[in-house]
C-alpha cells in the first residue's frame, strides 16, 4: 500500500484546486456585501447564463492542457458554429439538424487541429492560433456585419428559461451533467490517467503504451464539438447568429482553467477546480459591470489572473525547493578512490585526514 507524508485530508483540502474554491467563497461574500444589487435573485441567473458557454468549453480544454497542449481557436469554433447554425436556419433546416451540423462542423475543425498536432508534430500553440484566425475570418466571411435572427422563441426563450420559481436556469442541469462526465472521464478512467501521464511525461506515456496520437486528436475533436454546441447556445441565448460571437471568449476559459489549478505545463488538473475558477471569473466580472466598470478594465482584471495562476505556481515551487535545501543537512565529504595515501588502492569514501 502507497504512504503519503501528509495524512489524507491535507492531500484533499490543501490544494490549488480548494484555494481557488476558498479565494470564489471570499470573493462572493465581499461581491454581496459591498455591491449593490450582487445579492439580488437575478444574480445567479445571469451569473449562470453568462458563464454557461465558458464552463462548457473549459471542461475539455482541462484535459487539453493537462497533456500540456492547448487550444486557442475555441472562441473561433464558437463563431463559425453560430454562424453556420443561423445560415442553416435561414436556409430552412430543422433547427434540430441544424444544430447536429453545427457540432460536426465543430468536431471537424477540431479534427483539423487535432491531426496537425498530432501527427504532423506542429506546436498546438501556433496550430491553434492560425485556426484562431482562419475560423474567425470564416465566420465573418460568410455573414459580414449582418446576423441572422428570428429563431422560434420555444428555443429561444427556453435558453434562458428558469427551473421553475427557482433562479437557476434550466441549462443548470446540462452544466451538471457535463461537469459529472468530465468528471468521471478525467478521474475515474483509464483515458483520464492517459491523458495526466502524456503531461507528466509523453516519452515514459509512450513507453507505457499510451497511443498520444490517438489521445490528442480524441481531445481536439472533443474541444471543437463542445466549443460548436456551446456556440449554438450562444446564439439562442441572445437570439442573434453572428461572425463576431464570443470574440475573446478564450482568455476567459484559459484563464478559469489554470486559475483552477491545472497546470500549464501539464499533468496537473480537476475538474472542481476549474468549475470554481470559471464561477471566480464570472462572480469578478457580475461585480464589476455591477459597479459600472468597463469591459476593458473587466479583460484587464481576467488577463492579471491570468498571469498570476501561471507565474504563481512557479514561485511557491521555487520556495519550496529553497526551504528544503535550507533545511537539509550538508553531505558529507567523499573522496576518490586511492586517494590519502590508501594502499590498496581502494575506495577512501568516509576517511578522514
């Protein structure tokens, strides 16, 4: 049986995962008391509306960047998705069908970066950022600065729709449903395991038998199918299907991934964790339109977490390396062999002069 140094619930309880849920506690409570209008019904439900599509989308980018990896044309994905799921409304589709589409052509443009990370060996990070670009350019091309409008309001306002007297929206169950998925997938699954070994080490996951081609292109293709169908809700959400929808949605789900304690180089991730840095983002930002301040100073705030959940980790690493080489006794001196006059010739490890 494995033995920890530390007893169980100090492995459980102090984590980064469980301070960022702690810093999302402080942060609504301050939210409710010094904000006017915070602690109102309707707070919950915007908050949980507007951080649906967020939450959606950082639940497979987790497991992206837990391998080390990552994915930046998510926002992309979600315009060109809106984008075709609207055009093929106006075209006269079943809006049922439309939306299927509007996944596959998500999975699709995942499988696109999927297959260039993985098997022609390109860096996700410059892969991404050209789909970023080509997905985006798409998504305005085909509508320009029109939008398309005039969606059923069963869909509509059942986007929006409320379970019953009780604030939360219905999409709370599907946010729930997603979360236990991931949940179990990432934790409780051999593909899971796979994917924290290929971040630790990819070398050593390939020599354990872990197929990384396999698993990668899995992963991007996930991400782009999630990224279209949170796309559509985007788009029934606010009625509209636009070129320009989510634009910059992906420093907010980068940002609620590593607040969340997921490792940017990899090998380290929980899915509670980022359910609580997405909440965190979304409770800042409900407060701070609240208190009148602008969407800039709102992307100003999310990019300064943003850096501090990388550059964070790397220091208290660094300290601790510190304080253990403090606290560690100096080693003893050792010789070469023969040295100080040994007869034989043998090892004089331990003496002394």
């Amino acid at each position: 049986m494995r033995t920890h140094a530390r007893p169980w619930w100090q492995r459980a309880l102090l984590t980064r995962e469980m301070l960022t849920v702690l810093i999302l506690v402080v942060a609504w409570v301050v939210a409710s008391s010094a904000v006017q209008g915070f602690d109102g019904p309707l707070t919950i439900t915007y908050l949980v509306l507007d951080v649906a599509p967020v939450l959606l989308i950082a639940l497979p980018m987790t497991l992206i960047i837990a391998t080390g990896e990552i994915d930046l044309s998510v926002a992309s994905v979600v315009g060109l998705s809106s984008v075709a799921f609207g055009l093929l409304h106006q075209a006269g589709l079943g809006l049922w069908a439309a939306l299927l589409v509007s996944v596959l052509l998500g999975a699709v443009c995942g499988a696109i970066n999927g297959a260039l990370v993985a098997y022609a060996g390109l860096p996700s990070l410059a892969v991404t950022i050209g789909s970023l670009a080509l997905y985006r350019g798409l998504a305005v091309g085909l509508l320009g600065t029109t939008a398309v409008t005039g969606f059923p309001e069963s869909w509509t306002d059942g986007a929006t729709a409320k379970l019953g007297e009780s604030p939360y929206p219905v999409i709370t169950l599907g946010l729930l449903l997603a979360i236990a998925l991931f949940a179990v997938l990432l934790h409780a699954t051999p593909f899971g395991r796979n994917v924290l070994d290929i971040g630790r080490s990819s070398e050593a996951a390939r020599f354990s038998g872990v197929d990384l081609k396999r698993t990668l292109l899995i992963l991007f293709v996930l991400s782009g199918a999630v990224s279209a169908l949170a796309g559509v809700y985007y788009t029934l959400r606010y009625g509209s299907a636009r070129g320009d929808n989510a634009t910059g949605m992906e420093l907010q789900v980068v940002a609620a991934v590593l607040l969340g304690g997921v490792s940017i180089f990899g090998g380290r991730g929980a899915i509670h964790g980022v359910v609580a840095g997405v909440l965190l983002i979304g409770v800042l930002g409900s407060a701070l339109r609240l208190e009148g301040v602008t969407v800039n100073v709102i992307n100003i705030v999310i990019g300064t977490a943003l850096v501090v959940s990388v550059v964070a980790p790397r220091v208290a690493g660094g300290l601790r390396v510190r304080r253990r080489s403090a606290a560690s006794p100096p080693e003893p001196p050792r010789f070469a062999a023969g040295a100080h006059g040994d007869p034989d010739g043998g090892s004089a490890v331990g003496q002394r002069t």
